[in-house]
C-alpha cells in the first residue's frame, strides 16, 4: 500500500458523534506529542521505540476513526520489523506526519 500526501484534510469517522466529541479531540491533540516521541526515538536510532509507537498509533488512530493515519503507522511499523534502512523508516516516518498534519477532529 502507497499513500501520498495531498492538502486534504482528514476528520474522524466518528465526527458527528457526539459520544465521541471529546474524546477524538483529545486523540486529536495528543497527537503531536505521539510524532515528537516518535522523531526523538529515531534521531536516538532506537528503531524498536519507533516501531513500538508507530505499531500504538496504528491500533489507536483505527480506534478513533482516523484509518489513513493507521494505514501510514503501519508502513512504518512493517518498515521496522522488515529492517529496511534506516532512510527507509525516516521516510515513512515523515509520511505519517505528513498525514497526520491533516488531521481534524
């Protein structure tokens, strides 16, 4: 699976529940924090940190209806399990935040 980035903007699939308002929000702004985690483990070259948030991401962003930003976790998971360089990961890693830089509630 290839993504690509566009200047889209991508909403939860649960956008219009009420129910899940404040919750997604919450999803929504811990984000970064998730992505900083995520940069500071592989500028450390702590792959298994990377893989291990990435694979978080990857099951919670699915949970709060946001599956782009899952499927673009999971590239970087795979990426990390597979041994792929370290070039390889960094790439997908910033596709991921390219994606999740679309990221609304």
């Amino acid at each position: 699976m290839r993504l690509t980035p566009d200047d889209t903007t991508l909403r939860s699939e649960f956008a219009d529940d009420p129910d899940m308002a404040g919750i997604v929000a919450l999803f929504v702004r811990e984000l970064p924090q998730r992505l900083a985690a995520m940069h500071a483990a592989l500028s450390a070259n702590d792959l298994e940190q990377v893989r291990v948030l990435a694979h978080q991401l990857k099951g919670a962003a699915g949970g709060y209806g946001y599956p782009k930003l899952g499927e673009a976790a999971a590239l970087v998971d795979h990426a990390v399990k597979e041994g792929q360089q370290v070039n390889v990961i960094r790439s997908r890693v910033g596709m991921l935040a390219a994606v999740a830089a679309r990221i609304r509630p």
